[in-house]
C-alpha cells in the first residue's frame, strides 16, 4: 500500500509517499522562512499564495524520488486540522483533486497528533500509550494518548505557545528569525541563572497548563523596563544577550518538563513522546532526557528531521487507513484555536497577522 501525505498547515509545503510498512519512498520540504523573515513571524496571506505555487512541483518531486506513479497510489492523506485557514485550504483542494482524478480514498490527518506518530515513525517500534507533549510555534500542550488514533487533551498554554515566545524574545534581542535557533546558539554562551525569570503555573501540581506571555513581558522588562521602548535604540553586550537567552530558555524549559513529568505521574503512564518544532532546541532534548533517566521514563523525541512541520509524520494515515476511517470529499479544513480551547483565549490569528511560524 502507497499513500501519498500532503502537509500544509502552516509555512511549509511538504509531501510524502509512505507505505502500510512505514516506510518513507520519497519526502520533500519546501520551506517559506525566507518569506516570513521580515515580518518576524508567518504572515497567513504570503503563507497560503506560497503553497499555491509550490503545491503542484512538491508532489511531483515527491513522487519522481519515491519513483511511485500516480496510479499507484492507494490513498491521498492531506492535514486538515489545526492551522491557517488559508494554507489548510490550498492542501486540502490539492487532495481532493487527487482522490477524484485516482478514485482513491480521502484520509484526514490531524497535524498535532502526527508530531507524535512521528516517534513511533522513527523509534520502530510501538510507543503508545504514553502521554505526547507537542511543543511548536503555535502549540504547548498534554495529550493522554492510550493508542495513535485517541488523543485526550491534559493542558495547554493559555495564552502564548513556547514557539511564539522564542521567536518574540528573539526579536527583542535583535537575533532574527526564527527564533528558536537563534534564541539556543545565544544561550550557549549565556548564564542561564542571570535573570531571575518567573516559571509559571511550575509549582501547580493539579494543572497540566502553560503560560509564556508573562515570561515574555518579564524578559522585556529586564531588557528595557516598562513601557513601548524602541528596541532598535537598545544597545544589548554580546554577554547581556547570551545571558538573557540563556535565562529565558531555561524558564520555557523548566515549564515544559516540569509539566510533562508531573503529566506523567497524573495519569500513571511510563512513556513520553515529544514532537513539534521547539522539541528540536538541545536544552530542552537535554533536561527531558536527564529527567526520564532519572525517574526511569521511556522518552521518545521525535528526530531534528521530523519536529519541524513535515509529511512524514503524515503516516499516521496508515492508521486509518487500516481502520477504514475515510473522509468524504466534502472534508473541510478545520484552522482549530492556537491556544488551548479551554482557556478561553484568542484563536487562529486574524488575516494579515504575522503568528509564530
């Protein structure tokens, strides 16, 4: 069995041709950071005209290295929640378009619960149930995950995600974007107890949520005070930026593993499997690895190659297609809140917003 995989939910336009094995034939990423760097996050109109153009020659690329024709193709999957709007839509048609001209079944791919399948992708071997901690630009939460297809909801953040705060403090450094690879290498030469950083709803041991605004305003603080300064007049020390990256990674980290664990302890469970793009920042791989050895935790993290956004993980279809959950072509895309729907907060960005790629 060959499915093709289309992944388009925020600012890369990925495809994938996977097998009922798992294994990966041919995989292409075309990435937009070029686009969006200006505008130090993902502006949703650029994103989607983007994916329009690159659409067609990903899928062909994708297919001359699996050196899989389309007519032998069994199935067309396609991430159809969360995301922008506007980029959902533009996979979403591409798919259907596909299923109709094949008359191959439709699979919908849920985009947070694929950065998890993506350890079980790269592990080899049966990592559910566990609890996923899915860690990106637009996403901090908890899932229970008692199998690849049933995902329960622990926490999430109530305001901003962890990406969002990297590529936001990142700005304010002056250290471009993205921000989560900037925000790491200057951290490297940081001191990250300079700064005293708040670690919020950290001593909470009955919420499973996140909070990084506060973080975010805290680390403004200690930059300029408070107020709107202009923040191209600040004159940072190469050491007062390593420092205040420095202190400021260790606060996000500090949160995400402290939850994760106690996550753990809640439901009972003895895996954790992280994914999503902040999954790749060293420290953070580093404190969760210290910690499951520690408590003799079965941690999986997705490899540096599947935590950005990508169609391989797009395999989880062959979960579904194994239990003949298909969609109809009437499939809609489903943008989903940014933040955890349980807060109460703002949802998808607004048109022409920049939001955390």
């Amino acid at each position: 069995m060959r499915i093709l995989t289309l992944e388009t939910t925020c600012d890369e336009t990925a495809a994938a041709v996977v097998t009922d094995r798992l294994e990966v034939l041919g995989a292409v990423v075309a990435s937009q950071d070029p686009l969006h760097q200006r505008f130090g996050g993902v502006v949703p109109e650029i994103a989607s005209r983007a994916h329009v153009e690159r659409i067609l020659p990903v899928i062909d690329e994708t297919l001359r290295r699996a050196g899989v024709g389309l007519g032998e193709l069994d199935a067309i999957a396609v991430a159809n929640t969360p995301g922008l709007a506007g980029s959902l839509l533009v996979g979403l048609v591409a798919a259907k378009t596909l299923c109709v001209a094949l008359d191959v079944p439709l699979i919908a791919v849920n985009h947070l619960q694929a950065h998890i399948y993506a350890c079980k992708l790269a592990s080899g071997e049966n990592v559910f149930p566990c609890v996923g901690l899915i860690v990106s630009g637009g996403h901090s939460s908890l899932y229970r995950c008692p199998g690849p297809l049933d995902f329960e909801l622990l926490g999430g953040t109530t305001d901003d995600a962890a990406g969002e705060a990297f590529d936001k403090v990142a700005a304010m450094l002056g250290l471009g974007y993205p921000g989560g690879p900037a925000i790491q290498r200057a951290a490297a030469r940081g001191n990250p107890s300079a700064f005293p950083f708040p670690r919020p709803f950290l001593q909470d041991r009955q919420r499973l949520d996140f909070s990084f605004s506060g973080l975010k305003t805290a680390v403004r603080y200690a930059i300029a005070g408070p107020g709107r300064p202009d923040f191209s007049q600040i004159r940072l020390t190469p050491e007062q930026t390593a420092d205040l990256a420095a202190s400021f990674q260790e606060a996000v980290v500090d949160c995400l593993v402290g939850k994760a664990f106690l996550a753990l302890e809640l439901t009972g469970e003895r895996t954790l499997c992280v994914g999503g793009g902040v999954a790749a920042n060293a420290r953070l791989r580093e404190r969760l690895q210290e910690e499951a050895q520690a408590k003799g935790v079965r941690l999986h993290i997705a490899p540096l190659r599947l935590c950005t956004d990508n169609a391989v993980m797009g395999a989880i279809a062959v979960e579904r297609y194994r239990a003949g959950r298909f969609e109809p072509l009437d499939l809609d895309a489903e943008p989903g809140l940014v933040r955890n729907p349980r807060a109460g907060g703002a949802g998808a960005a607004r048109a022409g917003e920049p939001v955390p790629g």
